[in-house]
C-alpha cells in the first residue's frame, strides 16, 4: 500500500504489485531538500508487454463493460470520494515527490481531481449515439440509420510531473466512462501519487487488469507509446516530446490527444482593475512556481499603466514566501528538479543578456534545506522577440511587455508557436470579446486566469496540442464511433 511513508515501490499490473522484470529500480527525488525520498520499480518494455496483454485480456472479457452503466458511473463517484477522504495523505505525497506548496495541493488540485471523476460519472449514462436522418442516391426508401460510440479499446496514458493527481484524473476518469482499458506510465519524478490513485481505483471496484500504472524512465513510454496493442495514446507533455510521440505513433495509424507546452498572453487594458489584475497574474504565472502548462509568463500590458502596474506586479512578487511545500505558509516551493533549477536559472541570465529590466527576484535560494528554490522573478521592459518571451521557461519568470493598443496587443499574443490559453483584462466588454476572437489559444479568460473546470474543454492551438481533455471533447477521444444503417424494404436496394 502506498502511504505518505513509502519508501519502495512496484509497478501496479493487473490489481497487484509487481517488481521491474529485470528488478531494475530508480530514485525519487524531494525538490526540497534534494534527497533520495523513495526507489520505485523501473518499467521496461517486458513490463509494458506484460501490462498491455493483461488490459487487452480486460477489454476483450469486458469485465468493465459488462458492469451496468448505473453501477460503473457509481464506481467512478466512489473514487471521487475517496480521493476526497484521502486528501491529506495524497497531499502529503504530492509535496514530497513535487514541491508543490501544500496548501495548493488541498484546496486546488484534489478538488479539481475529485471532480473530474464526478463529471465523467455523470457521462457514463449518457446515450453517446444519434439517429441519422438517411437517403440514398436523391430517392425516398425507407432506411434507418444510426450512430454507436464505442471505446477504442486499450489507451496509454502519459502524464507529467507538475500535477501528479490532477493530470491522471483528467485522462483515467473519461478513459473509465467511456470503457477503456488502460496503461498509465506516470513522470518518473512523480511516481508514487499515480500509484496511490490506481490504488483508490481498486478499492473503489475497478476491476483487475483496467488500470495498470508503470512507474519508469524512457523506456516504458516509448514502448507504449510504439505497441501495436494500444490504440489510443494520451499524452501531456512537452512540446518536442509531442512531435516524438507522433512519429512513433505514426506507423500503427493510433488516435492521438496531446496537451503540450505554452507561452501564454495575459493582456491587461489600462482601463482594468490593476489591483486584481495584478493578483491574478501573480497566481497566473507564479502558481506551482510556474511549472503549469498555461501559465501566463507573458503579460502585455497598456503602456499608459505599464510603468504602474509593473511596479505592483514586483512589489507583490516580493511578498511572495518561497519555501518547502510542507510548510502551510510557502506560496511557491521549489523546482522539480536540479535540472530544471539550472535551465531556469540560465533562463534569468539570458534576460539579463537580453537587455530585459530586473524589477523583482532573479536569484536561486540558498540555506532552504539543499533544494531547489528560486524566487518569483519579474522582467520588465521585455521586447516579444526575446527568448525569455518567446521560449518556455516553466518555472517562476514574468516577462511584462508593453503594448500601444488593441492592434499591437493581438499581434504580440499571437506572435508565438503556442496557442494554449490567454487572458484579457478590461472593462469593455466588446474589446474582450473581439479578443477573445482574435486570440489564437485553447482558453480565453476574460477578467480572471487559471479557472478550471471538468465541463469546460482544455486544450491548445498550434503546437500547444491536438484535441482536448476535459468536457464530452474528452470523452470521444476514447471513443470510435460506428455508423449502422438498416434497410427496412421489403426488397433490398440492387444496381444489377
């Protein structure tokens, strides 16, 4: 059992704990304090055969579909529930494999896991099929066609690190409603969080086989990503790593959903509310200490206020407290990773180098326990050809750049390979709206950022992704959908 003292774990195949075939292990890392936290079994591509071949034994016995969709829909509401019970606990684990600030971890995350499992429970009895009006070649006979939505069969499932619980919810929960079985191959810096849940599952009454979560390093997500027994892959990622996934998945013709990388626009009129512009922007950049996919790390504002509201963004990031994300009192923990403590750092030098104003932090955090801390750091006077405006940090840097007018704006938004999300802030309402219009990204925000909600679809355009998670757009892509048409004649239609 996975608790918030596990120290060792194995991979989850077929409602069991199993160790790598080859008993190879890796380490887990705490962000906070730099130490080995716990080894957990290695996936390889023996073990990702293994998992395959007892999902595909899941779906074809449908020992998932043969359960009424009353009972299924119920099961899925008992896993919100307990991910509801055992909030504290997975809390707890998300800190130590994350960072991630506790209390976001509480009052953001679960929550927003817990509801996702809640909608698509509620989806599960839905009727997924339509009645086709039909004719045939401009002629009148008397035929009856239909739709039937009908699940992919086994769907590999790839996740990052920066929301352990949250970006697993968002593809199990419609891969279980829509009767998938699945093979989950969690970040390896985040292991231990998807193995908790596939526990819940369990204990929730998913049979054995549907889920299974493969702990690993490189190996196993290619190898899923490349089997010819898994038809439909999810992944959440970044960008580069997007492009491999199509490549790989190309020669077996797989369904597709990926949700990639941004650099989302945050664009703030002068007619606005600076004092809650500013607030949201400060979360909307400095939450998770940046590493969220559409965080808004490029904020645009009205020249007419820029000066004003580049001194409020500073002076509030410098309230900021950095520190372990098992202390209720930090607002932003640290870095995943050595890794990506350096490649943030080297990003701040580069905005240095770049000409860009330093207004607030742009220093790594020394004496907070060996980890990987950095302050909030906020870059004014940013010009959008910079790197520091144009490339993906993930991590805690705002880029605030100056526009002239609504024109300047939406081309400076645009001027991106991304298209995740953005945000405008104003009180004409027809200006936000003709933005909204002209923005090219996933999610428009309009006075407000980071609102999330199972209902609402969550993806990107561009290189920000393929398809999207969340809403019923996240329930079809687990879905195939089969046309059946009926002669009801008394002699069938003949050419000859």
């Amino acid at each position: 059992m996975i608790s918030m003292k596990t120290t060792e774990a194995g991979l989850w195949i077929g409602g069991e704990w199993r160790p790598a075939a080859d008993g190879a292990m890796f380490d887990v890392i705490d962000p906070a304090t730099g130490q080995v936290t716990a080894r957990v079994a290695n996936a390889g591509e023996k073990d990702v055969d293994a998992a395959v071949a007892i999902a595909e034994e899941a779906f074809s016995d449908r020992r998932w579909l043969s359960i009424p969709p009353l009972e299924r829909g119920r099961i899925l509401r008992r896993i919100a529930e307990l991910i509801r019970q055992h909030h504290y606990e997975l809390a707890q684990l998300m800190t130590r494999e994350n960072g991630m600030p506790i209390n976001l971890a509480l009052f953001i995350e679960i929550p927003l896991a817990a509801d996702c499992f809640d909608f698509f429970a509620s989806l599960v009895v839905k009727p997924q099929g339509e009645v086709l009006p039909f004719s045939v070649a401009g002629s009148a006979p008397d035929y009856m066609a239909w739709t039937m939505k009908e699940p992919i069969g086994v769907a590999g499932l790839i996740t990052p690190w920066n929301f352990p619980l949250l970006m697993p919810s968002w593809k199990i929960a419609p891969a279980l409603a829509a009767g998938c079985t699945m093979v989950l191959k969690p970040a390896p810096e985040t292991p231990l969080t998807a193995l908790k849940l596939a526990e819940i599952c369990h204990e929730a009454g998913v049979p054995e086989g549907v889920i299974n979560v493969l702990p690993g390093l490189d190996e196993a997500g290619k190898a899923l990503v490349s089997h010819p027994g898994v038809p439909k892959i999810a992944f959440t990622g970044e960008t580069a790593t997007g492009r491999h996934i199509l490549q790989a998945a190309a020669p077996h013709i797989k369904r597709v959903t990926l949700e990639l990388g941004g650099k989302s626009p945050n664009i703030i009129f002068a007619d606005a509310d600076l004092e809650q512009a500013a607030k949201s922007a400060l979360f909307g950049v400095f939450y998770n200490s940046g590493q969220v996919c559409q965080a808004g790390s490029r904020i645009l504002v009205e020249r007419s206020v820029y000066e004003t509201f580049v001194e409020l963004l500073a002076s509030k990031a410098k309230k900021l407290k950095v520190g372990p994300g098992v202390d209720a009192r930090s607002d932003l923990g640290p870095v995943i990773s050595r890794e990506q403590y350096e490649k943030v750092l080297r990003y701040i030098d580069i905005g240095k180098q770049e000409g860009a104003r330093l207004a607030a932090g742009g220093r790594a955090l020394e004496g907070l326990g060996g980890g990987y801390f950095i302050e909030p750091t906020v870059f004014a006077d940013v010009s959008p050809s910079m790197r520091i405006a144009c490339e993906e940090i993930f991590g805690p840097v705002a880029a605030v750049i100056p526009f002239q007018d609504e024109e300047e704006a939406a081309s400076i938004a645009n001027d991106t390979i991304y298209g995740l999300a953005a945000a405008v802030w104003t009180n004409d309402i027809k200006r936000a709206l003709r933005l909204a219009r002209r923005v090219k990204s996933g999610t428009v925000w309009i006075n407000t950022y980071q609102v999330l909600s199972p209902t609402a679809p969550f993806g990107g355009y561009k290189q920000s992704g393929l398809g999207r998670e969340l809403g019923m757009q996240a329930l079809d892509a687990y879905f195939e959908t089969k046309t059946v048409i009926c002669d009801l004649n008394d002699r069938p239609m003949t050419l000859f």
